[in-house]
C-alpha cells in the first residue's frame, strides 16, 4: 500500500464518522436515517434533525404549540396565487404565517433571507381565493412563489424546504447577478417538489 492510498483512506475515514456524527437525533441523540424530520425550535429559530421516536412525541396539537414545533411533510402546487398582490418585486419569495395572525415573507439572497412584514390585506385577499393558504399551519409552512419565468409558480411546502432554497442560493451565487449556476439550479429545484397533497399537521 502506498503512502498516498493509506492516506487516503484514513481521510476517508474521518469524513465518514464527521458524517455519522452528524446524523444523530437532536432531541434524544439516537443516530438518524439521512431522510428524517425536524423540528422548529421557536425561541431560537432553528431547525432541529430528530429521530422518528421523536417525531412521534411532537406529531400531537397540544405538543406542537409550544417551544418546538413539528415541521409537516406536505406540498402542494398552488393554483389562483398571484404574486403581483402579495407586492413580490424579486423573482423569489416564502411567506410565513405568525402566531398573531401577521405574515412575514423572505426574499432568499445570497446574504441569507431578507424578512418584512407582509401587507396583511393583500394576504388575507390571496388566502380567501386558496384554501390550502387559508389552513396553512403557523410557523412551520411556507407559500413559496417563483415568478422569475413570468408565468407564478406557488408551493404550500415545510418551511425546511424554503431553509434548503437559502443555503443552494448562498452556495451557487457569484459575482453580482449569480452567475451561471443559481439559476438553473433554483429551477431544479422547483423541478423536484413533489405534490404529496397530504394532510397538515396543525
């Protein structure tokens, strides 16, 4: 064995426990599979990796109103949404329902999310046309809009997925403008939700 192979291996090998290490419960520390759940951790706002028992524990109404919060699995393309009314002025943009009834959106950038408060009206305008707006659960569910091809495109989705659009685009973008990669890499992932049209945790 050469001394470059033997090396090899062994950074291999610290990669991978890095990996497993990083694969563990947040809650309970049990290790997790790479596909798992979250949980919104309110007072922080973070998202949290836990294991399925843990899961379970939180799948309930009464848990789910306090410090944490089960992120659900649905999404669902939207028809009948305008980003025009909601004031969107960039091509991206996820809006977030509070527990005081107000509605916060995020442009994704590649600085991170840029937050405001959403006109409240204009909301309420939108959500009366959409039933799945209407039911969308607090904190933890997103409208997701991409209106960069000029025709709207609308997702009810996990707020993990809006989490996994910041940091793609804070990876991909260079220069100015985003360079060559970001876009078409947002469009990917649009390309990838998959409609589950199954019931919201709430």
């Amino acid at each position: 064995m050469t001394m470059t192979t033997a090396l090899e291996r062994v950074v291999r090998r610290a990669a991978d426990r890095r990996a497993e290490a990083s694969q563990r419960c947040s809650l309970c520390g049990s290790a997790i599979a790479p596909t798992h759940r979250h949980l919104l951790d309110k007072a922080k706002d973070t998202l949290l990796c836990v294991c399925y028992a843990c899961s379970v524990l939180f799948n309930r109404d009464a848990a789910s109103e306090g410090h944490y919060r089960l992120v659900p699995e649905r999404r669902v393309r939207l028809t009948g949404v305008e980003p025009a009314i909601l004031g969107v002025p960039v091509g991206l943009a996820f809006f977030v329902k509070q527990d005081d009834g107000t509605v916060v959106a995020h442009y994704p950038s590649p600085a991170g999310a840029t937050r405001w408060e959403a006109d409240i009206d204009a909301w309420t305008t939108v959500a009366q046309r959409c039933a799945e707006l209407d039911a969308m659960a607090v904190d933890v569910e997103a409208l997701l809009v991409n209106s960069r091809q000029g025709d709207g495109v609308a997702w009810l989705v996990p707020i993990d997925d809006c989490y996994r659009l910041v940091a793609l685009i804070r990876r991909e973008w260079r220069g100015l403008s985003g360079g060559s990669t970001v876009w078409p890499a947002v469009e990917a992932f649009f390309a990838g939700l998959v409609d589950t049209r199954r019931p919201a945790h709430r």
